[in-house]
C-alpha cells in the first residue's frame, strides 16, 4: 500500500478539523460570553457541589468495567467466526481456541478478584 492511498483520508481529516476549528472560532467571536461564578460552578443536578471533586473510587468498579471489556470483546469476536467458522477450517478452530484461553484467563482473573461477588 502506498501512501497516497491513504490521502483522502488526510484530505477528510484535515477538512474536518478545519471545519471544526473555524465553528467554534465563529461561535467564540459572535456568540454571546458572559462568564459568572455560576456559570463556571460544576453542574451536579442543580445542587450545590458536596466535598472534592476528586475522590477514591473503589476497586469494585475497574474489576466490573474490566469484565464488561471481556464480554464485549468476547461477542465481538465470537458472532462473525461462529458464521464462517466451516471456511476457516483447523486453523481457524485453533486460533479461537487460543483466543477463548486469553479470554479466560481474564475471567478467572475477575473471579479471584472478586468482582462476581455481589454485595
């Protein structure tokens, strides 16, 4: 593959990002700006902010988006082999099979982790 293959694709990048930057150039210049301590005030449901905006989240929450990401992944991958899994023969079997290993792994990982227990 040569590089002016991918051209158009520059070209598209480069005129969306110049679009971009000249509506929100317009916008910032014609566009009304009034700036209050209100309107800078973070927005939680209309009530005051209660403590730090920076707090500890707890573990459970990375054990939980982390198992999303194998299940997600794990269905990404799984639908479009399941239908051409006759054409893709051993080789294909092997390789899913490696795959489902790495996804395992991943799952026992959760499970000692804990994240399947629900409190």
């Amino acid at each position: 593959m040569a590089l002016q293959d991918f051209a158009p694709i520059g070209a598209l990048l480069f005129l969306a990002s110049a679009v971009m930057l000249l509506v929100v150039f317009i916008s910032r210049l014609f566009g009304p700006y009034r700036p209050t301590a209100r309107k800078r005030a973070p927005y939680e449901s209309g009530m005051k902010p209660i403590g730090p905006a920076i707090r500890r989240m707890p573990v459970k929450f990375y054990l939980v988006a982390v198992l999303f990401i194998l299940f997600d992944i794990e269905v990404i991958f799984f639908l479009p082999w399941a239908v051409a899994v006759r054409d893709l023969g051993v080789y294909g079997l092997i390789v899913m099979g490696v795959f489902l290993f790495i996804l395992t792994v991943g799952f026992i990982y959760e499970w000692k982790k804990g994240a399947l227990e629900w409190e």
